[in-house]
C-alpha cells in the first residue's frame, strides 16, 4: 500500500532523510533538515507576517479616514470663512426669507432652504420610521433562519439603490401618482421628495434599529414570556424600553441621511426656494441649493463662499445629529 | 449555618393529597433532528419538593422547561406525549401557554429580574393579566406580601424603586421567585436556582423554597447532591434523557435501586 501517492509521479524526488510526512502540517517548516531549532524559535511566521500587514493597513485606513475628514473641513471653511466672519449678515442669512444670490443687490436668506430642509426631512421621518421599526421589530423577534437572513440581505440591496435612481423614481413615478391621487397641479413637491427621501432612510434605520433590538439579552424576553407575556407583550413592555437608545440613535442617523441627501431631493421637491407651506408645494433643501448653484457661481464670488457657508451650516447640522446620537448609544452603555 | 447541613424536618404527608401537580406521560423530545427526551412518564406530587438530578446534558433543564413549554419559543422543539398540570393537559389544541405560565412559575439558573424597578418586577406577571384593573393600593399589597413571602420586604422595602438589576445575586434570585407569586401559580419550576449564588446566599434561597414548600409544588433541578439530599422529599435521577429512577429521597440516597444511579450519586461520573 503506498500511502503517499504523490511518489508515483514525476516530480521533485523525496527528500531522503526528511522526518516530516508530505502532507503539509499547520506550520510549515520552511528549513527542513536544516537549522529546524532555530526555525522553530522563529516566530516571524506567515501569520506574523499577515497580522503586521493587516495591522498596518487598519491603522492606515483609520489615519487617512480622519485626515480626509480633517481636510474636506479645512476646505470647506478655508472657502467660506472669510466671508461668513467678515460680510455675512448672520441675522439675514438665517432668517431672511429671500435666496436670491444672483440678482443686484443680492439677498442670502437661507430660511426658505432650512425650512424646506426641516419640512421635507419631517416628512421623510414619518414615512421612514414606523417603516423601519416594524421591519426591525419583524426581522428581529418574528423571522427566523433562512427568512430572517434574506430579509437583511433584501434591506442591505435596498439601502445600496443609488440616490439618483431614486430622483428619477420621484420624477417619473411619484409625481404622477401623487398629482392624480390629491388632484393638485405640481406633482414634485415636499411630499413627493418626502416620500423618496423616507424610503431611502428607511433601510439604514432598520439596520441600526434591528441592532438595537438584537443587543436586549435574550434572558430579559424568556424571562418576560416565562411570566405569561405574549410576543407582543414582550416586545411592548421588555425589548422596546430597553432598546430605547439604539431606537433613537437609528432615528437620529436616519435624519442625518435625510439631511444630507441631495440629488433625490434635487430632483423630486421641484426646488422652488420659497418657504413651503403645506406639503402639496415645491420646496428648496440645503443641499440640493449647493449642488444646482455652485456650478454657475464664479470661483471666489460672494456666491461662491455664500454657498460654502451652507456647506458649512449643514456640516455643522449633521455633526451635531451624529454625536447626539453617539452619545445617547455611549450613555447606554456607560449606564448599563 | 451548620442547621442548612442536616436534612430538614420532613412532615410525612398522605400519599395522594389532591390530583398530581405535574404528570408526564411518555414526553419525547426533539430539538430539530436531535432527541433529547425519550419516553419519560413522571409523576410530580402536590406541596412538596422534587428534586432533579443527573449529569450535565441528560435533559433536566430540557423536562423542566417543557412544563411550561416555554421550549417552544425556540421554534425548532418537537414534543409528543402528554403533561397535565393539575389534571390539566398543557399541550392540548385549547390551552393557552399563557394560562400555563401563570400556573407554573419559573426560576432560572442565572437570576434575570427585568431591567425595572423592584416593584414593577414584581408586578410584570400580575400587570399583563390585569392591564388597568387594579389600584395602587392592591398593587403595594401585592408587593409586600410577595416580597415578605420570599423574606427581601424588609431589606428592600426603602428602596423599591430602584432598579433591579441593582441588587445582589441572592435578592435577585429572591426577587425571581417573588415576581412569580402574584398571580398566584400551583407548581414552581428552578433550573439550578443557587449554582450562581456563593455558600451562604445558596442556604439562604434553599431556605426559602423549604419554606415555599406545602404552597406550592415545586421541581428543582439541581447538580449538587448535597442540596437535593437535605432540600426535597423525592427525587427524580436522569440518564441519558430518560427517568431512570424517582423515589423518597432518603430511599434514593440510602438505597438506589439501579447500578446508575448509586454511580452518579457516589460520584463516579457526571
Ligand atoms: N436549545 C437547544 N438546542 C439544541 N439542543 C439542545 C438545546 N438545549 C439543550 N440541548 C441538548 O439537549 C440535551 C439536554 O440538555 P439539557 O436539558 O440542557 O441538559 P441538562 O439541563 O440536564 O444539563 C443536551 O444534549 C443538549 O445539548
Ligand atoms: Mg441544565
């Protein structure tokens, strides 16, 4: 009986004298016959190696994640400082109810893209997080197995829709929709961009809210059933207190994607910069402002910097949202 | 503490008082493909204490949690055979797995009181089968007289309000059994309720269920001899996901009736 087979064929003859068996061990000895002691001391194997790699690289990642962070800020501001510190009216720009940066003399009200921004991100919540808790709530306590993992992977595809062809969803689905189901003229509009943008946050606040859900200990929920409470029982009285914080930091997260988004805004609220006054008008949001303008503003004008000074704004907002929202996660640890 | 040491007194009762608290009748048990409870028949009596016993896996935690089928909410356990509680049978098409639970209280290894205050743990059961019905004043006695049942009113009777999870492993395992007395249930189920606790605390919870006893019928899981020797009057030895023995516990202890079991209980596996 041979009990290698690999002898049979032509290859490298045997080593003659080697004590290892051909089959390849968890450590290869990569000296065999020779200095094998000495192999043996030498730590410095493949795993070593990949582990320095793999160090280095992670390190990196997070070095240049904060830099470019760092930079786009630095940019920002270095474009719109000047002009915010130095000729900005701040009391116009936040409360001026006129954005017209074109005519003479130009007026920078930006109340009616903060409004439209709040109007249409309300909205968008509305939609997006009764959405996205009762599908958190149904992949997390109710799927299971097979289900439970198509139904994240169903979310995950959804999240990852690009924002334009959503804008194009907004144009050429919604609009018509929502012109022949409320009977009104202008079919792009707040509740147009609303419904777009809630759909778009939806998936990430699922995510996060079923994070949340999954992190109550699963004690806290046999305990409670083990005591008589049905599934919605536990669900009402044990899992969703308890998730309190995640659930508002998936809300908070979701409202800085709103935020930010822009091209689907763009494209679905009909961008009239007016302050909206119910959700049948067209409406104007930070974002897409920055983006339909800054095209046409010549590089270095009032304009230019004004429209970075929005950036500015919205970076501000954003921030905000996101480290209140870390630290209502960080405080329920802290606490627990 | 040498008294927890000695068996306790034992109040010889009439061997058929009233109907069976639990009576298993060839239960089989599968997780998934996996059997782990083969043709156990068991009789459980009214008021006293039956202890549990076996090694590690034979299928202890396994029988204990089918009689409140809280099994099932892992969603892949298979059951057939019959359990009635007092008479009733609990895996019958009309019964109610909530009703189940409220007549059979359960203890787990690891005290898990909800992550509330004192009192609304010990209100949870009692609050979801009378949602709104019932005044502060009837919910204060409730508390007190579940609290001074289980011995912890007088130490946490100032601070009732404070979180749960606050209190010490023994208050907790204490406040478990408290939360379960509410709504009043005939048979209490423990999964090793003292292996979390320290010598002391497990004297003291033992103490407690002695004194439960005659209130209720109470099962117990245990892997420690000495505890099943000194707190219960029967005892059930598993092997294997089957009954192999159940009789008197002095009876077990003094003289098994199978090879297994004077093995397990002399040490010599598990
Ligand atoms: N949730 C589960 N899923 C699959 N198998 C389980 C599960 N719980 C227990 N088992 C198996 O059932 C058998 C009995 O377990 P268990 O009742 O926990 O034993 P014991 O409590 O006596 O230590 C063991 O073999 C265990 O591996
Ligand atoms: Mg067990």
């Amino acid at each position: 009986m041979t009990s290698d087979p690999n002898k049979d064929s032509a290859g490298p003859p045997p080593k003659p004298a080697s004590p290892q068996p051909a089959s390849p061990g968890p450590l290869p000895l990569r000296h065999a016959g020779h200095h094998e002691w000495a192999t043996a001391l030498d730590h410095r194997d493949r795993t070593w190696w990949f582990d320095c790699i793999a160090r280095l690289a992670v390190l990196g990642g997070g070095l240049s994640a904060i830099l470019f962070i760092g930079a786009i800020f630095v940019f920002i501001a270095s474009q719109g400082i000047d002009f915010a510190l130095h000729h900005l009216n701040w009391l116009d720009f936040l409360f001026g109810k006129r954005w017209e940066p074109t005519v003479e003399p130009p007026e920078y009200g930006a109340l009616p893209l903060i409004m439209g921004t709040c109007w249409i991100t309300g909205v968008a919540m509305i939609i997006a997080v009764p959405l996205a808790f009762g599908a958190a709530i149904y992949i997390g306590e109710f799927a299971r197995g097979r289900q439970r993992e198509w139904l994240k992977i169903l979310i995950e595809l959804l999240a990852a829709i690009p924002s334009v062809v959503w804008g194009v969803i907004g144009l050429q689905v919604m609009k018509p929709i929502i012109q022949h189901v409320f009977g009104v003229q202008v079919g792009l509009n707040v509740l147009n961009a609303g419904i777009i943008l809630g759909l778009m946050a939806a998936p990430i606040i699922t995510t996060i809210a079923e994070d949340a859900l999954k992190a109550v200990p699963e004690t806290y929920r046999e305990a409670a059933e083990a005591l008589g409470a049905s599934r919605w029982q536990v669900i009402w009285k044990v899992v969703l207190p308890h998730a309190r914080p995640g659930l508002s930091a998936a809300v908070l997260l979701g409202i800085g994607r709103a935020f930010g988004e822009t091209i689907a805004v763009l494209m679905a609220s009909g961008h009239r910069l007016m302050i909206p006054e119910s959700v049948f008008d067209s409406a104007a949001t930070i974002t897409a402002t920055i983006a339909a303008e800054l095209g046409e503003a010549a590089h270095g004008s009032e304009h230019y910097q004004v429209l970075f000074v929005l950036g500015l704004l919205l970076f501000g907002i954003t921030f905000g949202i996101n480290l209140t929202a870390d630290w209502i996660v960080r405080g329920r640890r802290s606490r627990a | 503490m040498a008294e927890f040491t000695h068996p306790r007194t034992r109040i010889a009762r009439p061997a058929n008082d009233g109907p069976l608290a639990i009576e298993v009748q060839d239960l089989n048990l599968w997780y998934g493909k996996f059997q782990a409870l083969f043709e156990v028949d068991l009789q459980i009596k009214s008021g006293i204490v039956t202890a549990l016993i076996g090694p590690s896996g034979c299928g202890k935690s396994t029988l204990l949690r089918s009689c409140n089928r809280i099994n099932e909410r892992l969603g892949y356990v298979t059951t057939t055979g019959m359990i009635r509680v007092l008479g009733h049978d609990i895996y019958a098409p009309e019964a109610s797995r909530i009703q189940v639970r409220r007549q059979v209280g359960m203890v787990f290894q690891r005290p898990n009181p909800l992550p509330l205050p004192i009192r609304d743990n010990v209100l949870f059961g009692y609050r979801l089968h009378h949602a709104g019905r019932s005044s502060r004043g009837e919910e204060d006695a409730l508390v007190e007289s579940a609290l001074r049942e289980v011995l912890l009113w007088d130490r946490v009777k100032d601070r009732l309000h404070q979180k749960a999870t606050t209190l010490s492993l023994e208050e907790q395992q204490k406040l478990c059994i408290a939360r379960l007395l509410p709504t009043k249930p005939t048979v209490l189920l423990m999964d090793e309720p003292c292996s979390a606790l320290d010598p002391a605390a497990t004297a003291a919870v033992e103490d407690l269920i002695w004194d439960l006893r005659g209130n209720y019928s109470i099962l117990i899981v245990t892997h420690n001899m000495a505890q099943a020797r000194r707190a219960s009057d029967e005892c059930v030895f598993m092997l294997m996901g089957r009954v192999v023995e159940h009789s008197a516990t002095e009876d077990m202890f003094v003289a098994p009736q199978r090879r297994e079991t004077s093995d397990y209980i002399e040490g010599r596996f598990g």
